[in-house]
C-alpha cells in the first residue's frame, strides 16, 4: 500500500483515480477489497462494476467537464493528517470521502470542507466533480 495522504486524482473524461487509500467501503460501511495500491473508481454512471471504473466512460462519452470552477481555493487541504483517509458511498448517490483524502482537482479548486466532501459517481452533476443532488432527478441507481 502506497505511504502518505491519500490521494484523488480526476481524469478528465475517466474515473477518480485513488491512491493510498485506508479504507473503501460499500453504502453499509462494510469493507470493500481493494486489490491494487491505485484504483479507479466510476464517476459517469455506467460502468456496471461500481462503484469501481470498467471503462465504461468512453463507451457513453462521459465529459467531466464543468463551467465554472467548482469548489473552494486549494489552500486548506493540508491539515487532516490525524485522521484516516475513507471513501464510502451512499445508495443510488455520491461517494463520500472523509479523514482527509486529498482532492487533486486539475482545475486548482478544493472542496469547501476537505475533511469530509460528497463527488458525483452518477455522471450527471453540473458541478463535478462534486454531488450537486442531480443524481436524484436521474434516479441513478448504484
Ligand atoms: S451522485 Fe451525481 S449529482 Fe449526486
């Protein structure tokens, strides 16, 4: 297992890109096996392996592409090393990532809360990579 912060990297028209991880869980909290130190967890929606990436992405021509910048300024996210990084999610909703797992968003902007923020794994928020509730109106199921 990779040492250090954990860390989320966004690729651009892909999945949420994991490293460093302590803990995945599923919408019980009961553990998720991870095989690989990097793991590629789904953000369009479709892949039919969640919450892990299948590729599905460029198959729907997912585009994590946002207008306005998202978020907060990067500056805050270096204060949670206490606490342990943990990705979990929420039925038919976002994932929830808490204990200070560090967002590497390529457009410079941070989660309002670092310590604990909600990313869209239905594919249809206008404000990716963040939950914005749309996966409601989608009645996305996952
Ligand atoms: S999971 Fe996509 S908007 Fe909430």
């Amino acid at each position: 297992m990779t040492e250090g912060k954990p860390t989320i990297d966004i690729s651009k028209n892909g999945p949420l890109l994991v490293k460093g991880l302590k803990k995945l869980a599923d919408a019980e909290g009961n553990p998720i096996l991870m095989e690989k130190d990097i793991i590629a967890l789904c953000r369009c929606g479709a892949s039919e392996n969640k919450p892990f990436c299948d590729g599905k992405h460029s198959k729907i021509s997912f585009t994590g592409e946002v207008s306005p910048p998202s978020g907060a300024p990067a500056a805050d996210q270096e204060n949670h090393d206490a606490v342990e990084g943990e990705i979990s999610y929420f039925e038919d909703g976002p994932l929830y990532i808490q204990g200070g797992v560090k967002l590497n968003n390529p457009d410079g902007s941070a989660p309002e809360d670092p310590a604990e923020y909600y990313l869209c794994r239905c594919g249809g928020s206008k404000n990716k990579p963040y939950c914005d509730g749309t996966h409601k109106e989608l009645g996305f199921k996952g």
